[in-house]
C-alpha cells in the first residue's frame, strides 16, 4: 500500500467535498499531471467534456469490450473527434471469437461475471498500471452500492487514487449540464436505455424503472466488478 497516495486521497476528499467537479479534476491534473486517466463509457459525453476543460488533452479510457451497441462505438468517436483528450481504446486479451472458441458462445448468458471480468476488469486494470490516478463518472443516486461514494478515495486493490467528481450529482445536474455545454449523449438515452452496457447485457427500461434494472436483467447482478 502506498501511504503516501492514501493519505494524499484521504485529505484531498475533505478538501473537495463541496468543490465543483471541475475544481476536482483541475486539482488532479495538478497532482497527478500525465499519470492521470479518466475512465468513460460513452453513454455520454459529460465526463470527457468535464475533464477536458480541466485538464486538456487528459488521457481518456475506454474500454472496447467487443460487445459494444453500435451507438456506444459512434458516441466515442464524436466524443475524440470534438474534445481535445487522448482517446486510450482499451482491448481484452481475446477476441470474441477468441473467447468463443475456448469458453462456448454467450458466456454473458451463462457466467456474466466471468464475461466481465476478462473484458472488463483485467483490461482496466493493465491499462491502469501506468497511472497514480483514475477518474469515474460514478454517482451516488445510480445504485445502492454506489450511495456513500466519496469524491476522492484510496482504490487499495490498485493502489491509486480514484476520483469520482460527479458523485453528488443528481440525473438532474447531469441532464442540465449536458443541455448548457451542448455535450454528445449516447442516441440510445433516447430509446429507453438510460443505464449502458455491452449490448447483450442491456435491456431497454420503461419509464419510472430503476434505470440501472436492464443492466443483466434476471441475474441478480448489479455492478461490472470494475467499482467493487
């Protein structure tokens, strides 16, 4: 464990717990400079545009399951294309047909958690080896497991610090700030998937649901693994 990073998380989250988020990433970028990564999914765009403003050409990460919608891989395009960051596509080790060929076709049907943790987890964590910092588009409202999340904190399983600058954001603050900056949204936000993921795993949610119920729905799973 590295004391320092947890001690430099610890007092950073009292520092900035009423800071703006992109007081935030402006502080990160000052602390952490090129060893700094923010994490996106592309459901939007608000995450990338916030650290855009806050730390220009911030590495962005995404990460490219291989199971993506189609609308997902043109939102993250857009979003390189317009904003000035570096996009990082991050890639598992297999292939589709790689992990078909040795797993059986749908593992997401039959083992989610193992789907996820070989084309989510492992390759979020060897592409955050190279950095002290990793930002998040988590909020406290989306799930139960996310309602005491802190703008800053010690990740103790990869030794970094992870910020999360829009954690006491309401869907609220997001649709506002989204509608005033002009930020690209993902088209499926408009056809009833308000939480996205790879699209084998998504379903669409009817009005006045959980938004996060389509994600693996009927497995009793709630979260990717890449927060827990």
């Amino acid at each position: 464990m590295s004391t320092d990073l947890k001690t430099i998380a610890e007092e950073a989250n009292e520092r900035l717990a009423d800071a703006s988020a992109v007081e935030v990433l402006a502080w990160a970028r000052e602390t952490f400079g090129d060893e700094l990564v923010v994490t996106a999914s592309m459901a939007d765009g608000a995450l990338p545009h916030l650290a855009a403003a806050a730390a220009p050409g911030v590495d962005v990460l995404f990460l490219d399951t291989g199971y993506h919608f189609a609308e997902t891989i043109g939102t993250r395009d857009a979003v390189a294309a317009t904003l000035p960051i570096h996009l990082i596509n991050a890639l598992p080790k297999q292939t589709v047909a790689e992990q078909d060929a040795e797993y059986g076709e749908k593992l997401h049907d039959r083992d989610p958690n193992k789907c996820c943790a070989m084309r989510k987890v492992e390759p979020l964590n060897r592409y955050l080896s190279g950095y002290k910092a990793w930002v998040t588009g988590i909020r406290r409202e989306e799930a139960p497991t996310r309602a005491n999340t802190p703008v800053v904190e010690y990740d103790e399983k990869r030794d970094m610090v992870k910020l999360n600058p829009i954690a006491p954001w309401t869907q609220e603050d997001l649709d506002s700030y989204i509608q005033d900056n002009g930020v690209l949204v993902n088209l499926l936000q408009y056809d009833g998937y308000p939480s996205i993921g790879c699209e084998p795993c998504t379903q669409q949610v009817a009005p006045g649901e959980d938004p996060r119920s389509g994600r693996w729905a009927g497995t009793g799973k709630v979260e990717c693994g890449l927060h827990t």
